[in-house]
C-alpha cells in the first residue's frame, strides 16, 4: 500500500499532464495557424508535444522503476533523460533544414509547454506530502523544534 501511495505523485503527473496537454493542444494549434498558417500549425502541435513527450516519459519510466533502489531508479531515470535529450537534438537538426515549420512559433510553444510542465511537476511535489527520507527501524523521530534530534 505504501508504493502505492508513493507513486499517486507521477500518476497525478502523467493525469493532469494528459489533461494539460489535450487542453492546449486547440488553443495553441489556433494561434500557430494564426500566427503563420500551416507552417505555425505545425511549428504549434511540435512545440507542445516535444515536452508533454519528454516529461511524459520521465515520469512513466521513474513509474516504471518502482521496484528498483533509489540509485538504480535514479540512474535509469538520468540514462532516459540523456538518450532523450540526444534524440531531441538529432531531430531539431534534421527538422532545421525544414521549412514545413515555424520554427519562431514551435520556440514560443516550447517554452510555454516547458515552464508549465515544470510548473505542474512543482505543484504536484510539493503537495505530494511524501516523505524524502525513511526512518531507520528502531530510531526515535526528533521531536518539533530540535535539531538533530538532541
């Protein structure tokens, strides 16, 4: 039951983050077809999904990794991060010789996208209320207002 309940904060993330983007996804599309046609359209829906994609990811493969110790977990979730950072800029250089997009519009979106992702990251761990460290069996909890437990 405990797992459970730790692992309620990256499926609220994974939720509200679906919700988010599904949300955003008419609004942007219509101010990129706005902004520069078919080409902001485009530049839009890539700017909006490249984050939903990538902290989507971070979040169901630390989801996935439950099982794992902390070290083991935390090195798949940074091994995730790296090989998706890699392929980010793979494609960002292939796609830059492109002009089917706008790229002014996918950098407005991509960062919007992001600084709400991690916003909503924010949000959900600080109300998550999970603790940060275990108790050792055994080891009386400091009481209010003492340091170090003396």
């Amino acid at each position: 039951m405990a797992a459970d309940a730790a692992q309620e904060p990256l499926q609220r993330a994974l939720r509200v983050g679906a919700l988010g983007f599904a949300a955003a996804l008419p609004v942007v599309a219509l101010v990129g077809w706005l902004v520069d046609g078919s080409a902001g359209l485009l530049g839009a829906v890539i700017g909006l999904a490249v984050p939903a994609v990538f902290f989507g990811m971070t979040a169901a493969v630390a989801r996935l990794t439950r099982n794992m110790s902390p070290g083991a977990m935390g090195a798949v979730v940074m091994a995730s991060w790296l090989a998706k950072l890699i392929a980010l800029i793979v494609v960002l250089v292939l796609a830059d010789q492109s002009s089917a997009w706008s790229r002014p519009v996918f950098g407005v979106v991509f960062l919007l996208a992001t600084a709400g992702w991690l916003a909503l990251e924010a949000w959900i761990v600080v109300r998550a209320r999970q603790p940060y460290v275990q108790p050792r069996p055994g080891v009386p909890a400091p009481h209010r207002g003492e340091v170090g437990g003396a």
